[in-house]
C-alpha cells in the first residue's frame, strides 16, 4: 500500500473521531445538510452524531485495513528491534575480560572500541526463562568499523525478559513515532465510544 494512502486514512480516522466527539459532547443538531451545493433538509432536526457514526464506521474500517496492510508490520519490527536491541545490551554487560577472550583481541584495545551483542534468534524457551544466541562484534564507531569476535548463547530468566519489553515499550512510546503514528489513531476513535454512555 502507498504510504500516502494510509496517512490520509489514518487524517480521516482523526477528523471524523474529534467531529464526532464534537457532536456527542455538544448535542449538535442539523436542519439541512448541504451536499455539493444540493440543500436536504429534515422535516425535524436530528442528531448531527446519526449522519456522523456512519462515516465513522466507514472510516474507522479503512484504518484498520491500512493499518493491517502497512502499519502492523511496521510497529511489530520498531518494537522488535528495540527489543534485540536491549537484550544485546544485557549480553553484552555479561562479559567481561575474565569470561571472555574477545577482550584480548588487538581490535578491542585499540581506541574507541566496544563490544556488541546483536540478537540472531531465540534458541529456546522454558518455564524458568529464555535462550537466545548473539553475535559478538567489536564496532569502533572513531574508524567506523566492525569485526566480528564469534557467537554467544546467553539465558534469560523471565523476570529479565520482562524488564526488556517493558523498556522497549517505553522507548517506542516515547523515542520513536511508532506509537502515535500506528496506535494513536484508535486511541483517538475510541473517545466517541466511550463517551458515548454519558451524551
């Protein structure tokens, strides 16, 4: 799908939710509607919210297909990816020069050398916690290089585990846009919904 296409979806999604939320909150009421400069009026005033719920359900469903098409697989690799990220990180903090001989290597003396742990895959899973392997590789970011030092398989109990994805949920509430560009949306939808008991 045309990125294009699933912004201007989610833009209306928003109008017609804070439109409607308008409606409901206000107890706004329409005599006629003006259709491409054809007057209709009503024999009564009705509820701007009876026209407004229609185009709310029809918007709300083309969100929802844009976001099937083009956002979910977005959001789920920002959230993966920080993920990888924070349990690199805790491999990573794992080693040290007695544990590990990549420390010995002539590329991690020299100067701005460090050591990371990329996540490859989760080699296994147990009630008690989680496997995963990692490559190991020194990155200088000063010659901007890398080299790889091998691979490394590291468990993680469960409580671990969840400390990592309550931090990548943080980070991609409040670092990246994946949040307020994917989910914000049906946030924003659902405020006529449940406003809707007290109008």
């Amino acid at each position: 799908m045309d990125s294009t296409i699933f912004v201007r979806q989610r833009r209306n999604l928003i109008l017609i939710s804070f439109t409607l939320l308008i409606s409901l909150l206000g107890h706004v009421l329409v005599k006629r509607i003006n259709v491409l400069g054809n007057e209709f009026p009503f024999e009564q005033t009705i509820r701007a919210s009876v026209i407004l719920w229609p185009l709310w359900v029809y918007w709300f469903f083309r969100y929802f297909q844009a976001f099937m098409e083009e956002g979910r697989g977005k959001l789920v690799d920002a959230y993966r990816s920080r993920f990888n990220e924070g349990l690199g990180k805790r491999a990573a903090q794992r080693l040290n020069p007695d544990n590990f001989d990549g420390f010995k290597t002539p590329v991690m003396k020299e100067v701005g050398a460090q050591l990371l742990a990329r996540t490859v895959t989760r080699t296994e899973s147990t009630p008690e916690g989680q496997e995963y392997l990692f490559n190991l590789e020194a990155e200088n970011r000063i010659r901007e290089s890398s080299t790889g030092l091998g691979q490394i398989r590291f468990k993680f109990s469960n409580s671990e585990i969840r400390a990592v994805r309550f931090k990548t949920l943080v980070a991609i509430t409040f670092v990246t846009t994946a949040i307020t560009e994917y989910v914000l949306p049906f946030l924003i939808a659902a405020a006529p919904v449940v406003c809707l008991p007290f109008v």
